[in-house]
C-alpha cells in the first residue's frame, strides 16, 4: 500500500507554544493574579477553612490550619512545572485558584487542574469567567489541545467540564492512586479547532446582555456551548 493511503495521520505546521508566564487577566466579574503565598494565602484560607470537602478530589488531605494550608501552597506554588493563578473579585479578595500543568509546549498541550473554588466563588459568573481566561489565554500562547482531568466519581467535576465546553474522551481505569485510594481517571479536553466556537459562546453567555435584571441568565453556559463538543460523558446528561 502506498505510504499515503495509509492511515498515519495528517501533516501538522506548529513549532510549539509558549510556556505560561501567569500574566494578569483581567475580565468584568474577576481578575487573575499569578499566585503568590505571601499575598493571597491568608485570604485563600479565610474562605476555605471550615469546608473541608473542597479537598475531597484534590491530591492532598484538607489542611488542619493556616499554617498548614500555607505550607502545601507554598510547595505547590514553587513547582517550575505548573503556572498558577489566585482569583481574585473585583475588591482584590482571593476567592480560589487553579493551575495550569502537564505543560508540554512542544506538543502545544496543557490542562487545567488542581481547582479550588470557595463556596464565595462556586457556580457564580465570576467563576465561570475564570477558567474562560485560563483558556482564553492558553489557545492565545499557540496551544492545540487544553484538557480536563479529574475523578471519575467527581461527577460535578465532569458536569462542570462539559458545561465548559470540554470533550469527552473516556476513563483510564486504575490510573493513580490518591491518599491511599484507587482513582480511575475522566478524561476530557478541548482544541485549538474548537476554540473560535466556544469563545464566542463563552463571549455571548458572559455579555451583560445574558443576565436579566435579577441576575438570572437568559441562555446557558451548557446550551452554547453543548453544538461545539464532539462526545458526550455517557454517565452525564447532555
């Protein structure tokens, strides 16, 4: 058989990406500070102690104080191989974080990970304005594919993915063990192809258009952007 009727994959012109410098974004509900402990963590803490279940699918215990939340920050912070951002409300209050790891900038991947949102901050607009930053920026450093891992028992998790516009793509099963625990684990991610779709449904459902004078939204974050996944989690509701 001719080497080009075989089925080796297409030609791809890309020359890398660049490695998140963790830049300020700036959106209408939040701002996007590059984590620093000094700065952020007492007020990280000050909306997280108490709520334990926030770390229920991270990789570490809940902390028992401040001190030991500032002492696994710190670690976490300090890894040259993760870029990290505190969120932060238009006052300047730290609300939560996330991470951008596995960062590959010759193969143009990335993921997002190691969220975690206060309850201040979960399921308001503010939150949903974070991670479109996060991507926004991602695909804007010349990145083809941005993924979403997480629990497979994590169902908010992987709801909340694919309201983000995250695809599908399946579990890898006995993938990590985590505080002594089988985790199998979802995967899910979006492309650099998808992006121009579901940046303008990111674009349409944050426009003050969206929002009624209560605050309720007029369309969904899920319906825009449902048309610009290719699968869907065959546990989840579409």
């Amino acid at each position: 058989m001719d080497k080009e009727a075989r089925p080796i994959g297409p030609f791809v012109a890309f020359e890398g990406a660049e490695f998140p410098t963790g830049q300020t974004l700036v959106g209408r509900h939040v701002r996007m500070e590059k984590i620093n402990v000094e700065r952020h963590g007492s007020g990280l803490w000050a909306q997280m102690a108490g709520a334990d279940q926030l770390w229920d699918y991270l990789f570490e215990e809940a902390p028992i104080d401040e001190a030991e939340f500032l002492a696994g920050l710190r670690i976490t912070v300090a890894r040259d191989d993760w870029s990290g951002y505190a969120v932060c409300l238009p006052d300047g209050s730290p609300v939560g974080y996330a991470f951008h790891l596995n960062i590959v900038p010759q193969m143009g991947t990335i993921e997002v990970g190691n969220i975690n949102f206060s309850p201040t901050l979960q399921r308001t607009p503010a939150a949903t304005e974070a991670m479109f930053l996060m991507m926004q920026h991602v695909f804007a450093l010349g990145y083809r594919r941005y993924e979403w891992k997480c629990n497979a028992l994590n169902a908010p998790s992987r709801r909340a993915a694919q309201r983000l516009g995250f695809s599908w793509e399946g579990i890898f099963r006995q993938h990590l063990v985590v505080k002594g625990r089988n985790r199998d684990t979802a995967w899910l991610a979006m492309t650099d192809g998808e992006w121009p779709a579901l940046e303008a449904a990111f674009q349409t459902w944050l426009s003050p258009d969206n929002f009624d004078g209560n605050g309720h939204q007029r369309q969904t974050l899920r319906a825009l952007t449902t048309p610009c996944r290719v699968a869907s989690d065959p546990n989840q509701a579409t």
